[in-house]
C-alpha cells in the first residue's frame, strides 16, 4: 500500500464516521426512539434529551464523557455487572495497545528504515515496494542481528498481553462473585425481558408461544416465562 491510498482509506473511514454520528444524532432525537438510545435516563426519571449542562439536546458524545466520569459502582448499579465487564475488557484493549507501543514504537519503527539492504534484482514485485513497507520487518535482510530486536518485541508483547488479561480476568472474577453474594437478589440474573414479540400463530396462546421458543433455543437452562401486560391505557 502506498501513501497515497492509505490516507485515501483513512479520509473514507473518517467520512463515514462522520455520517454515522449525524445519523445517531438525528435518530437519538426523534421522540419515538427515546427508550432505545435513553432507557437508564428514563428508568432514573431524567429527561431523555436534556444535557447535563442544561441544554435542551444532549450531544452525540456526551455519553463518552459519561462513561469515562462514572465509577465503576455508578455503572453497576445502572446497567449491571456485564456492562461493568464490558469496559474493563475495553480498557484492557487499551492497556495492550498503549504498553506493546511504548516499546514497539521508538525501538521497531528506527530499526527497519535504517537497514541498508542491497537492492533485490530477483523480486517480483513490478515496483510495488512503497516507502510504508520500509517499515516493517521485509526490509530487513536475513540473518541479520536486527532481528533481534522483533523478537524480543514478539515476547513483549505476548506478556503484556497474558498479564494484563490475568488481571482482567482476576478483576472479573471478583466482580461477579460479588454481585452474586450481594444481599439483595436482582431479577435480571436469573430472569430474561422480552418485548415486541411477533404476531401470534394460529392455535397459540402467547404463554405458550413464548414457551415454545425457548424451550427449542434453551432446552436445559429454560425453566418457565410470566407474561405481563400494560394495562396502563386500556
């Protein structure tokens, strides 16, 4: 890949990012998609549209700087335990990236522009070797002692990545026992809600159509389903 078409990849990626947000913006503002953008402001008693700084409309990415304010308990107690797991997984993500770059960056990216390799009469690539590719480790000839240094990047790499998931995973662990000892027993660990169920088949009742449908996905773990109704506008 040249230069070139990677900023061309990288200003469409940009485009389309754009365009999505514009989107969710336009979507999170119609009235009748408040419960599906908004539903934990609307079970708090909030305004589903109000910012937190007053403003009549929230911005598209106020929830980032929600997510990022809140403590890890604020999380739980609003959307849960796997919510909870979600952002840790996520900031492990960021952890490997941000400790393997530390490293890889300053030492790797020197290593292979620098080679003074001599030039390959017998490659077939028809000239397809860009400036981006003397960046990586095919610029580099064999046996040379250059090497070293990717391997040793290798292995970096590979314990930053076991370390930091040994501690997600420990973290995890502790989070979910103790949400399960925890004294009060929350409807959502052993109970599923289900809305906008399909048209009713003939001959069927809704119970049982409910019944049927999880019986066939989860056949050793459904045990019985309640239906509820609304009768808040009969």
């Amino acid at each position: 890949m040249d230069f070139t078409s990677f900023l061309t990849s990288l200003t469409t990626s940009c485009l389309i990012f754009v365009v999505l947000m514009f989107v969710f913006a336009w979507l999170s503002r119609r009235p009748g998609n408040n419960v599906i953008y908004y539903p934990n402001r609307i079970l708090k008693g909030m305004d589903p549209w109000k910012g937190s700084s007053g403003s009549r409309f929230r911005n598209p990415f106020t929830w980032i700087q929600e997510a990022l304010n809140s403590t890890e308990a604020d999380i739980i107690s609003i959307s849960g335990v796997d919510t909870a797991v979600y952002f840790v997984f996520l900031s492990s993500v960021l952890g490997i990236l941000v400790l393997s770059g530390f490293l890889l960056l300053p030492v790797l990216l020197p290593v292979a522009p620098t080679e003074n390799i001599k030039a390959n009469t017998t490659t077939t690539s028809k000239g397809a070797f860009s400036n981006l590719d003397k960046l990586s480790m095919g610029h580099i000839e064999r046996k040379s002692p250059r090497l070293w240094a990717y391997l040793i990047g290798t292995y970096w790499v590979s314990f930053v990545t076991f370390y930091i998931l040994w501690k997600a995973y420990k973290h995890v662990s502790k989070l979910r026992a103790k949400a399960l000892m925890s004294p009060p027993v929350k409807p959502e660990q052993f109970a599923v809600l289900v809305r906008d169920i399909p048209q009713l088949p003939q001959g069927k009742t809704r119970k049982q159509q409910v019944d049927s449908y999880f019986r066939t996905i989860h056949s050793e773990t459904f045990y019985r389903s309640m239906v509820v109704t609304d009768n808040k506008k009969v």
